[in-house]
C-alpha cells in the first residue's frame, strides 16, 4: 500500500507565491484532495503537506506518469501547462526522453496557434501527444460563469483550485485591440466605496500564475480564432501592488510567452506610495516600459479619504512626489484616472482644480463613466464633455473612456459579488432544510 503524503511539490512552484507567509494557493488546493491523492500518485511524488511550495521537481511528476498511476487521473492532478516556464516544459520533456526542440513545437501549438487539443498537434509523436493527454492539462482555472455583452465584452467569472472566484474582462475594440482586465488578488481590502471589489474585502493573494492564466486563456482563445491579445490591464479585482511580487512575475510572462510588449501592459494602483518607487526603480532597473495608471478620482485629500481610505495614510502630496519620482526614473507618461460622478466630482470647477494638482506632470487623463454598484448610490455623469474641455484648457490632455460591457455588470468585482452572494444564500437554505429534517 503507497504511503500518502503532500502534493505541494507536484503543483509547487517557489517561495515567491506565498505573500506574507501565507501559503499558495496550490498548497491550498493540495490540502483539500489529500485524502484521495494517494489513489492517483506514489509516495515519491508527494511531500509533507506542511512544506512550503519549493522549486519543482518536475522529475518527479515524470516518475509518477507510469504504470503505477491509472493512465489518466483527474484533471486536478494533472500538470498545469500555462503554469510552467519554457525551462520547466523543457525539463519534464527531456526526462521523458524526448529532444528539446519539442518544448518549442508544444508551445507555438498553444501559444502561436491557440490550440489546447494535445490530438491534433500532428508535427508531435503520437506516442508524446497520448503522454500529454493523459497527464498534462492546459489551464487550471475553471469557468464558473460567462457573460458576453452586445459590444462583444466577454467577462468570465473563474473559479479557482480552492474554489475562490475571481473575474477578468476580454474587451474588444473597433481598432481591432483586444485588451484583457486580469484580477491580481481575491477580492481586494483598500475599501474604495464605489468599487464592488472594495465592498467585497480581501479573501487571498492570487499566485502568480493565476494571474497570467487569466491573460494567457484569453490570448489563445483570440488566436484559435485568428486574432490576438493586444493589451493586459491589471484593472480587475484586487490592487496589484500588494501582490507586488506575483504581479510582476506574472507581468514577465505575459511578456514573454504573449508576446505582449511592456508599453501594451498597464498596472493600476489606488496609490501606494512606497510601492510605486519600487516599481520605478524595478522598470528602470529592468528596462520595462510598463505603463502606471493611478486611480485618483478626487483632487482634495478631503473628498478622496472620504472615498478612498489609502489616502489617509499616502496623502495626495506624498501620492504625486512618488508620481514625479517615476517620471524622472522613467520617463514615462503617467495615466490619472477619473471615475466621474454626478454632482460630485465632474463639475468644471473640479476640473480645474484637478488641472492645477497635475500641473508640471507628464500626464494624461481618463475620465471613467462610473458603473454603478449596489453598495454605492453614485452616479454616471453627463458632463463629461465639459470636464474634458476644462482639463484642456489647463494644458491637462483627457478623454473618456469607451464604455465597455455596460449591460453584464462588467465594473469590477460586480460578477463575483452576485456569485458570492447566491452561494451564501444556497449554504443557508441547505442548512434550514437539515434543521426541518432534523
């Protein structure tokens, strides 16, 4: 009889998935399936379950595709391809004896060409193709819900390996852009007051590919079809720079195996100040062109507190000296973003008040037309126009943002608050049922 132990080391990848000593999400995952993941795997696959994930082994996942495991376990056991790096991919075809070359071949099938069905790879040995049919998945997120607006916006609500649910966006454009919005973290804990996402609070960091599966999925989808991925915004649930870390490992990938260029990758904050020098110094480091967009939506500290709690703590001075410091580090034009909302901030006063706070700025200005929420009794402004004139008229460039999947609650976290919602409301009718029948 096999000995069952962990599986963190199966599905673990490094230290850098885990935030704050809390563990990764596929240790998370493991923790849950470890009464059954005897049946699937040897003893010498699997890893105490209290270590925390380390570098993979993936000679190990090559020892346990053999005849002491049934042909084809399930899905949750099998190895994540969008979850490897080139190197990765690399290491576990060479254990299986085949020549390098093939790391290639797989990866334009799913990258270059979008296909996901390992039985139609024909320039791939049909021996290989049955090998990776029976082991290996593309993609671990699994689509909870799907909802495609009349502009063609498709937003998707995933659920992840414990079950958490997150969102990300597809929205396309008459340019033929195709930009996805990808969440960074589980709900998210700054507290905007007109966010879903911030009404929601913080659940979990998102491993870092977690969050590039989410662009990566959308990437091959738009190429099975002929198209491509053009721009990923970090916009989605959660603020990016509290998952520092991931984010940017993520951002590298998203680079490297989409081929999306660094100025066609935007990281939205709502204003860490000490992480935004951080990410300064990473891109001149790094010679990343990466585009910063900060949500700032109020030009008195007064106004933007009472909406935004992180300005209680990095105030609009500390806020634009952190703004200046990128631009000298940089030279990069920095994105301001504008909710408008009626009565509140979208008068011309407020405009020119905003002119001044950005002035000697390398800027631009996104005016948003706010998505209402539940939580929050604002509303879309229809001054929009007027805003943008008085912006122009203090040298400060603006435009509206095109308004994007209006009719499937596509503003951020509006998806996931509904799901979250409906799920407790079934967890407690199933409980009254139990007490009826007890």
């Amino acid at each position: 009889m096999q000995q069952t132990c962990g599986y963190s080391e199966y599905l673990g990848k490094t230290n850098r998935d885990l935030m704050g000593g809390a563990q990764s999400s596929r240790a998370l995952c493991v923790a849950s399936a470890l009464p059954h993941a005897g049946a699937f795997l040897p003893a010498r696959v699997l890893v105490a379950a209290s270590r925390p994930p380390s570098l993979v082994r993936l000679s190990r996942f090559v020892r346990a595709c053999s005849s002491d495991i049934p042909p084809s376990p399930p899905s949750a056991f099998r190895l994540n391809l969008l979850g490897c790096t080139h190197d990765e991919l690399l290491a576990l075809l060479t254990e299986w004896r085949q020549p390098k070359f093939r790391a290639k071949q797989l990866r334009e099938w799913v990258y270059e060409r979008g296909e996901t069905d390992f039985g139609v790879m024909a320039n791939l040995p049909l021996a290989l193709r049955a090998k990776l049919a029976a082991h290996v998945k593309v993609g671990g997120l699994q689509v909870e819900q799907e909802q495609l607006s009349q502009d063609g916006t498709v937003k998707r609500l995933w659920r992840l390996g414990d079950g958490a649910l997150i969102e990300s966006v597809l929205m396309p454009y008459d340019d033929f852009r195709r930009t996805a919005c990808i969440s960074s973290q589980v709900g998210c804990a700054m507290g905007c007051t007109f966010c879903a996402t911030g009404q929601m609070g913080f659940s979990r960091q998102l491993t870092s590919d977690e969050i590039f599966e989410q662009a990566a999925r959308f990437a091959i989808e738009l190429k099975s079809r002929g198209e491509r991925l053009s721009n990923v915004v970090f916009m989605g649930m959660g603020e990016p720079f509290r998952n520092f870390d991931a984010v940017m490992d993520a951002v590298r990938r998203i680079r490297s195996d989409l081929g999306i260029g660094s100025r066609h990758i935007t990281i939205s904050t709502v204003g860490l100040v000490p992480e935004i020098r951080k990410f300064a110094d990473l891109c001149a480091e790094e010679n990343l062109s990466l585009q910063l967009a900060i949500s700032l939506h109020q030009s008195s500290d007064a106004a933007r507190s009472a909406i935004m709690p992180v300005n209680r703590k990095y105030d609009l001075t500390q806020l634009l000296e952190a703004c200046r410091y990128y631009e000298a580090r940089c030279g990069r034009r920095i994105t301001f973003e504008w909710a408008l909302i009626a009565g509140e901030n979208d008068s011309t006063e407020e405009a020119e008040a905003l002119g001044k706070l950005l002035r000697g700025i390398k800027c631009h200005v996104n005016l948003i037309p706010l998505n209402p929420t539940k939580g929050y009794g604002g509303a879309p402004s229809g001054n929009a126009q007027a805003f943008v004139a008085q912006l122009g008229w203090s040298g400060i460039p603006a435009t509206v943002r095109v308004r994007r999947g209006i009719d499937i609650d596509a503003g951020c976290g509006q998806l996931a608050e509904e799901a979250s919602k409906e799920a407790a409301k079934r967890r407690l009718e199933a409980k009254a049922v139990g007490r009826c029948g007890a």
